[in-house]
C-alpha cells in the first residue's frame, strides 16, 4: 500500500467516529488539523474537541486513535489533542456545514 493509499484509508476510518452530540464525522467537522504518514507507517494526528470542556474530551481522542490503529498496514499511531487554534465552525468541512444548517 502506498503512502497515498494508507492516507485515504486512515481518513475513511477518522470519518467513522462521530461527536455524540453533532450528528457529522470528526473529520468533516474540522476537528483533525494534521494528519502524517511516516515511514514504516506511523501515523501523527493533530486534532482538536469543539471546546476544551467538551464531554466527549474523555473518549473521542481515543476513539479516533483506536479506529486509526485498526486500519491494515499502520504499524503506530500518535495523537496529540490541542486547543491552539481553538476551534471555530469556520473549519467544518461545506458538507458538514450543509447538514447542520451553516449555509
């Protein structure tokens, strides 16, 4: 698998993990600001929560992490969580904003 290919895939599976309360994908949601594939296939993942007191602080890291960790040929993954830039609507994705009523 290409470099490419495992990127496209890791996507496909951060797009799987939804904020319980916002019915759209992390991913299109805005909350991944980085995302890098290094060689032997360790993945980085830079993301953010809507706020630093989101409810779903607790989980929705991991679940993300878990999710990228089951995709076939990552060998390891490291997630840091930040809040710099703190998040805005501004970085949903347009179908994010489209299904919750942004546009």
């Amino acid at each position: 698998m290409t470099e490419a290919e495992l990127k496209e895939e890791v996507v496909k599976a951060i797009k799987s993990v939804y904020d319980p309360e916002i019915p759209v994908d992390v991913y299109e949601l805005g909350l991944i600001y980085d995302l890098k594939i290094f060689p032997v296939n360790n993945v980085y993942v830079s993301m953010t929560l809507t706020s630093p007191s989101c409810p779903s602080a607790g989980t929705l890291p991991g679940e993300v992490e878990q999710r990228i960790r089951e995709v076939e040929g990552v060998n390891d993954v490291s997630l840091e969580l930040t809040f710099d830039p703190p998040y805005s609507t501004e970085m949903m994705s347009e179908e994010a904003k489209l299904e919750l009523g942004f546009m």
